[in-house]
C-alpha cells in the first residue's frame, strides 16, 4: 500500500482499530484525515510529528450526527480537494 498522493478519510481514528489504520495509512505515505469524539495521545502526535503533521487532519465530532458526519467530509475535501 503506497499513498502515491491518495487521500484516507478515517472516522473513529483516534483509537482501536480506527487509529491502527490511521497509523498505517500514514506510514504508507497517504494523507489523512480522522475524526473522533475526543483527542488521543496518538491524534497529538500524528499532528506534531515531524513526518505526519503536513499529511495528517483532526476533526473532533460525533459521526453519529449527521451534521457533525457532514463537517467531518467537508473539512477533508477542504484541506486534500
């Protein structure tokens, strides 16, 4: 898996199985943007690393809302086109 200028959209991805596909979307070059009720440890890092922050996006909502599910896209498609 090579990101080659590709674009991952992850909700859930601040823990569990949703931040190990983050994590390894990242590592294969993609860029990506995650939302998550609340900011981990790992969302700090992916924002702050030296190798991650210009690929990675944090958006905190609730996707169960359609509102905040709609925010969460707009703000990928914003940033990655």
């Amino acid at each position: 898996m090579t990101g080659d200028g590709r674009v991952a959209l992850v909700t859930g991805g601040s823990r569990g199985l949703g931040a190990e596909l983050v994590d390894a979307y990242l590592r294969a070059g993609y860029r990506v943007s995650t939302c998550a009720r609340s900011e981990t440890d790992a969302v700090r890092e992916w924002a702050a690393g030296s190798d991650t922050k210009d690929r990675f996006q944090f958006t905190s909502a609730d996707v169960s809302d359609p509102a905040a599910a709609d925010r969460c896209v707009k703000e990928a498609v914003d940033r990655w086109g």
